[in-house]
C-alpha cells in the first residue's frame, strides 16, 4: 500500500503515541491529586487512540520507546510533572511536519491528529500544579538573590579584597535578604486574602533565595583569585537565570529570549555599578584589608 519510507514514518509515529501513551499513564499512577489524575489518564488514553489509529495503516505491533519513557518520567520527577509534559509536547512540531507529509497518503491523518493535538493542549493547560501556583514566590526570590546578592558581591569583591571575607560577609546578608523576603512574602501573600497559602509562599520565596545564594558564593570558597571568583559567580548568576527562564518558558508557554535578556541585564547592570560603588568607597575611605 505504501512505500518503504512511508511504511517506516508510520510506525516512527505509531510508536511515539505509544511511548507518550505509557509516560501519561504512569505520571497519572504517581499522582495523588484527583483532578490531575484524571487529566493525565484523559490524555494518556487520547495517545491510545493515536497508536491504534496508526496501526490500522502499519498493520503491526510496536514497542514502545524506553528510554524516552525514562527520561520524561525523570525530567518529570525533578522539575514537576506539567514541565515534563510540556517539554514533550514541544518536541511535537516536528511530528505535526512529518504527519502532513503523511496526510498526502492518509488523508484522515492531517485533519485527526490536528484535532487531537489541539484536544490536548487544552487539557493540560487543565493541570493544576503547587509549584506553578507559587511560581511568582519562587520568581521573587530568585530575582532579589540575582538582582541585591551579584551586585552586593561585586562590591564586597574590590572593598575586601579577600575571597574568604567575601564568602563570609555575602553570605550573611544573603541569608538575612532570604529570612526578609520570606517574612515580607508572608505578610503580602496574607494581606492579598488569595487562594495561596502564605506559609508556603514564604517558603518557596526562602528556598529560591537561600538556594541562589550557595550557587553565587561557593567560587569564593574554592578559588583563591579573587576576580576569577567574580566571574564565575557572574557566569553562575547567568547560569541561573537561564535555567530559570527556560524553566518559565516551557511551563508558562512565554518567550524565553526577552526574559533572559531582560534578567540578565538587571542582573549584570547591578553588579556593574556595585562593583564601581565597592571601587570608589575603597579609594575614598582608603581601606587596605
């Protein structure tokens, strides 16, 4: 009926529903929650019925691809589940070029996967998620960390011209910054009345926070130069803020280039003119330490 090359993009697309038929059903046995539960198995059996809609042209059995079943079930683990899901379903596209193509042969291809497709989406923006529900918490804390502790680190680097004393002083304004944005998070997210809890809502600010903080002090504890330490605590910080924009990119579907720019320009702006402040309060005050 089809040619070699038709036949093998078939069953490459017959096995991929598979494969994301399996990752949905076993992210749903590992949820407690009743309504994402629900959501996930919805979806999971959506990709079932892609798989057989395939196999009625393939006219074979496949097995699933394990590998990638292991890697998003990970990915899902460490970074939440509505991450995972997302980042897969953008390595869609590619499929959607590949099941026109496809639709030349099958004609019903193009018009049911497009519908299902759309069908899905919609369901997982359905998805309810802690950790999204307090990711302005987490964005909070994480931008203070990057914006105050880089610019603060800058200018404790050429006032104290020691790495050690940088390690020790940074880090205790970053864990005082943290227990004050935890509080001030508390006490916002209390007086909104919103549907968030305040006391988890101070925690995640907290966590960002404190978490920020190590990645941008250890280079003074391991290095003894001390302006090598300043860029990679520079390189750390923008480490961080794309990671974390990727991160919001997928999981909130906004665009990760403006983000990260305009992160990183805060960022480094503010290091920058820490680092000229730090210059000009040691010739001022002459401090030779």
């Amino acid at each position: 009926m089809f040619d070699e090359n038709i036949r093998k993009t078939v069953l490459s697309a017959q096995r991929n529903e598979l494969t994301e038929h399996i990752i949905y059903s076993r992210l749903s046995d590992s949820i407690r929650d009743p309504h994402n539960k629900n959501v996930l198995k919805q979806i999971s059996e959506d990709e079932l019925d892609h798989y057989f809609f395939w196999k009625k042209y393939s006219k074979e059995d496949v097995k699933p691809d394990r590998l990638k079943v292991l890697k998003y079930l990970l990915i899902a683990k460490i970074f939440g589940f509505t991450f995972g899901i997302k980042l897969m379903e953008r390595g869609e596209d590619q499929a959607q070029v590949t099941y026109y193509k496809i639709s030349k042969y099958i004609p019903e291809a193009k018009d049911i996967v497009a519908d299902e497709d759309m069908h899905e989406k919609q369901i997982i923006n359905m998805i309810d998620e802690e950790r999204l529900r307090y990711i302005g918490s987490t964005v909070r804390g994480l931008n203070d960390a990057l914006v105050e502790l880089t610019g603060a680190i800058a200018g404790f680097t050429f006032a104290l011209q020691d790495p050690r004393l940088v390690a020790m002083v940074g880090s205790i304004t970053g864990v005082a910054a943290s227990l004050s944005m935890a509080a001030s998070e508390y006490l916002a997210t209390k007086s909104e009345s919103s549907a968030l809890d305040p006391v988890k809502a101070s925690l995640y600010t907290c966590s960002a926070y404190i978490l920020t903080v190590i990645f941008l002090i250890y280079p003074y504890l391991i290095l003894s130069n001390i302006y090598l330490s300043l860029a990679l605590t520079v390189l750390n910080a923008l480490i961080v803020i794309f990671i974390f924009t990727f991160y919001i990119s997928v999981a909130k579907d906004v665009p990760l280039k403006s983000r990260f720019v305009e992160m990183a320009f805060i960022s480094l702006g503010i290091a920058t003119l820490s680092f000229i402040i730090g210059l000009i309060m040691r010739t001022v005050l002459k401090l030779e330490i």
